[in-house]
C-alpha cells in the first residue's frame, strides 16, 4: 500500500462496495457446506429498508440488481470504477465508507481473511464495516475497522 497515492477528502454521502458477483458452486468438506458472496449479502440485502443511510455497491457479474434496486440499494457497474487505479482510487476517496460481506466460506471458518479491497478504504481514510472472518480476534479493531457477524 503506497500511501502517499491517497489523498484526504471530505467524507462521501454514500457507503460503498466494490464486488465481483459470481454465484460459486457451494464446497462440502467434510459434511459442511461452503458457499460464497450471495450466502452470506442475503443476510444484509434488505438493509436499506432499516437505515437512513445511502448504501451503493458498485458490481459485475450475474448480480440481481433489478432485485437489489428494489430493495433500495444504489447499484451501478464495478467496472465503472474500476477501469485503472485512479477511478477506484477517487471512489473509494468519495465515499463515506465501506459497507461489506465477505464469502460464506472465510465466514463460516472463522480464518482470519481481511480483504486488499477494504485496507484500500483505509488507505483512503474510510471506515470499513466489514463482516468478521475472525481477524477481530487477531488485531485490533473498533476504530476504522468495525466488524459484524450479524
């Protein structure tokens, strides 16, 4: 992480994602079975019908975002903002923050994964509420980084 490529700027309206959508075929390990991004987004999709706040993603992919817009996210094209360093740098910088699931698989194994996406919106100055994978457990967090589970 070069930090001297991010620069401050006031706080967006919006807090934001930036995914590739694709529906994984689900891993059985042992009994248990594994799935990706839409396992673990169904537990948050209607969350813009609980809160005030302005919650965009920006996705590719066979994303539901006729059923996503219905529920009132604001969804446009991840590769919109994400076409070279510069766009997703200025969109990660103008948002409020970051809003984001992890896959089902890091989730349900507790591993630790911390994704290059959201230490780029810390980069930027943003706080990231992020799903916990575990990696509450080995650093600190609270103060940029605000894990949840549910």
């Amino acid at each position: 992480m070069v930090l001297d490529l991010w620069r401050p700027r006031p706080l967006g309206e919006r807090w934001t994602t930036v995914m590739s959508w694709r529906e994984l075929k689900p891993i059985e390990h042992q009994g248990r079975r594994y799935g990706g991004k839409e396992t673990e987004f169904a537990k948050i999709e209607t969350l813009p019908r609980h809160t005030a706040a302005q919650l965009e993603m920006a996705t590719g992919g066979h994303a539901p975002v006729e059923r996503w817009r219905a529920l009132g996210w604001s969804v446009i094209d991840s590769h919109s903002v994400s076409a070279c360093a510069a766009d997703y740098r200025s969109y990660l910088e103008g948002s409020r923050g970051e809003l984001s699931v992890a896959k089902n698989t890091y989730v349900a194994t507790h591993c630790g994964w911390f994704s290059c996406r959201t230490a780029c919106y810390l980069a930027a100055g943003r706080p990231a509420v992020v799903q916990d994978t575990g990696f509450s457990q080995l650093f600190s967090c609270g103060e940029g980084v605000i894990p949840f589970r549910d």
